[in-house]
C-alpha cells in the first residue's frame, strides 16, 4: 500500500481522460476534511458543477462512504443536507505488539476507542495468534453491537513486507520470516493488514490527525521497547526497495556500546529504548531473557522510572539525562540526513519529555550542520493518545482515503 495522501488545499480534479475514482476520492477527503458539509460548498471548494458533486455524492451514499445529516438554516433558498463520514457503525480491531505485553482495541472508523484489554505477549506466533483471535473475538460479541468489523490492523516491533505481510525480522519477539497476517486473518475471518510501529504511527499522524494535518515531509520516531523511524516524504511513506527503510534504531552510535537485541553492539536502540533506560537505571546490561525476567520480577516501567525522577531519585534522572542524549543524537542523525520539516516522537520517553528535552535540543544543536536543520521542530506526542493504537487503526482507515494508483 503506498497510501498517498490527497493534499485538498492543492489539487487538480480529473478529466474526462483520466479516473473518475480520483475526483471521487478527492470529494471524499474533502467531506473527511471540512464536515459537516453541504453540497453547494463542496461545488464551491472543488469550483465545478452542482450536478457533478450530485453525481458523485450520490454515488459515496450508495456505497455507505458517507451519509446525509441534519439540515442547516440559511439566509435564503432550500436548507441544506449536510454530508458527513460515516464512522460509529465501521468497526476497526487494532492490535499493538510488544516485547512484554499486547494491547487490543476495539474502534470506530475515526479511531475512537470503544474498549481495551492486554495480556502479556507470546513470543510464539501460533500462541499469539490465538490469544489475538479470542480477544477479538470477546471485543466485537461483548461491544461490537450491529457495527460492520472492515478490518484488523496489527502494529508490530520489526521490519515488514507490505507485499505480502510477512514479519522480516523482529529482534524484540525473536522472529525472521513470520507469516502471522494470513494465520491471524483466517482465525478471526476479518482482512489484516500488518505494519511496523513507527510506520504505523506516522500513518496516523496523517490519516488521523488534526484537520489539515502535515501533508509535507516528516519522521515519526517511536521510543519503546525498541527504536525506529517512520519517514514520510511529499505525503507518501518511504518504505526503501526490500520495504526495511527507517531502521535508524539500528544504526550504531558507537560500537564498543551495549548489546543490541538485534545482535550488533552500540546501536542506536540500545542506548535510547526503554529497555535500554531501565537497564541503565538498575545497574546492568540485560540480555532479551534476563530482561523478560527483571521486568517480570520488578514491575518496573518508563512511568515508574520518571515518576522516581521527579520525585528526587538521583538514578532515576540521571538514567532519562543519559537517554536524552542518546535521543538527541540519533535525532541529530536523522535532522542531517533527511533535513525533515519536523520530527514527531511517540512513546513513554515522551510523559518526561520536560525533564529530558534539553539534552536532546543540546545534542542536535551541536551536531546539526545548519542554523535552520538546529531548529527542526520536535514534537512528542503524549502516550495517552495511542500512537500505536491509532497507528493500527490507520492501517484500515487510510486505504479507503487514499488517493487512487494510476498507471
């Protein structure tokens, strides 16, 4: 899926020699941008013909793309229908992966969440397959109500084939070569569509986000269990020829560092993850089972750890100091290389965010190579929002915006 974005402040309906779908398409996010909406306005906004906004609402309300609303007076003439997106009757399973624990919700097409619940993650695909397919399962017969399931998407730490959905290389779960999308498709009857964290939650920032979202060249980087980027060019995810772009959590900082979980030492991901974090903060470097077990043991996490912090713990802070560092020149890395108009984070780094952000804008501001690449905006994105979650939404809600392939 390349899944480009329509931009609908500039566009350029088609002809009679190109697709009527683009103009469909383009009448769609125009509705998804600026409902509630009439039908003069959008003949307005698009500058053609009544008639053919009639002829192509008409055709998104047979398909159940969008439905008619409440009237609205006006100074003068007929009131107006308004047109809206239909949503809270499209259903959406979400599912994000982690090394320690999996979370799955229950949506609408707008990425509401409806109901949540977890269980600690199997590392064995047949495992987690089927404790994914018995919580949807629970989810859509307990809140589902008369909504229409349109899909399930499946957030996961690796690399990912969009081609044909097979899990390339997880270091965090241990897997190479993974089919989980067709297994997880037959065992709940509903279309998968699997992606990876950072790609998913820079689809959400476009498909979900606030109207007008950013429709220029940004990265996303997620700061979990693990660390990746997803890289957004002209509206379009860059996904690089064999689909594994992105991987900058791999990218060695310095190779005499810490054994990373992909097993190479020094990696960015290794000094900036959470695990990384909190292996700072007890005293030791983890392998991926020793680290399994101290968590299990300690019940220690990213929000106890920054709860320490503020709370006068020397450790504990100096742990998130020493992480913002190695944020800030990964960040510094990524500014050089892609000059981005702006970097997105997501993830529990980011409830700290005051407490680390001045490492970070010290480490770019030394390392980037221009006065204007220093000034990158970075922007982090609270973990109450879901990132993943809504990341996995979009992996079913996107498709259905996206502007059309023309050969």
């Amino acid at each position: 899926m390349s899944l480009r974005k329509i931009n609908v402040r500039n566009f350029t309906l088609a002809t009679r020699s190109t697709s009527r779908e683009i103009n469909r398409q383009i009448l769609l996010n125009m509705v998804r941008e600026h409902q509630p909406i009439s039908r003069a306005d959008l003949s307005r906004r698009l500058n053609i013909s009544r008639g053919r906004v009639t002829a192509l609402v008409n055709e998104l309300l047979e398909e159940g793309a969008i439905y008619e609303g409440a009237t609205v007076d006006t100074a003068r003439g007929r009131k107006p229908q308004m047109l809206h997106i239909r949503t809270r009757d499209r259903l959406v399973v979400a599912a994000d992966v982690r090394f320690s624990r999996t979370w799955v919700m229950l949506s609408d097409f707008a990425g509401t969440q409806i109901a949540v619940e977890s269980f600690p993650t199997r590392v064995n695909p047949d495992e987690l397959v089927a404790e994914l397919a018995a919580a949807t399962e629970r989810l859509l017969r307990t809140y589902g109500g008369d909504g229409d399931c349109e899909g399930f998407g499946l957030v996961v730490p690796g690399m990912v084939d969009q081609r044909n959905g097979r899990i390339l290389n997880s270091p965090q779960l241990g897997w190479r070569d993974v089919d989980i999308r067709d297994a997880l498709s037959k065992a709940t009857g509903i279309r998968v569509q699997v992606e990876n964290a950072p790609i998913a939650c820079a689809l959400a920032q476009m498909w979900l986000g606030q109207r007008g979202g950013d429709m220029g060249d940004f990265v996303y980087v997620t700061v979990g269990d693990g660390v990746g980027a997803g890289v957004v060019v002209n509206g379009q995810v860059v996904r690089g020829y064999g689909h594994t772009a992105g991987e900058f959590g791999h990218v060695p900082l310095n190779p005499l560092g810490p054994r990373c979980l992909c097993g190479a030492s020094g990696c960015w991901e290794a000094h900036t993850s959470n695990l990384a974090t909190l292996s700072r903060y007890l005293g030791r470097e983890l392998t991926q089972a020793d680290t399994r077990e101290v968590l299990d043991e300690t019940s220690l996490t990213m929000d106890e750890l920054i709860t320490r912090a503020r709370t006068g713990d020397a450790a504990a802070l100096e742990a998130l100091d020493e992480t913002g560092r190695y944020l800030g020149r990964g960040l510094a890395m990524i500014v050089n290389a892609l000059n981005p108009a702006r970097i997105f984070i997501g993830g529990e780094i980011t409830a700290g965010w005051d407490l680390v952000e001045k490492w970070v804008r010290a480490e770019i501001a030394e390392r980037a190579l221009t006065t204007a690449a220093a000034a990158t905006p970075i922007i982090p994105e609270q973990t109450v929002s879901n990132p993943r979650l809504r990341g996995a939404i979009a992996l079913v809600a996107a498709p259905v915006f996206a502007a059309p392939q023309v050969a």
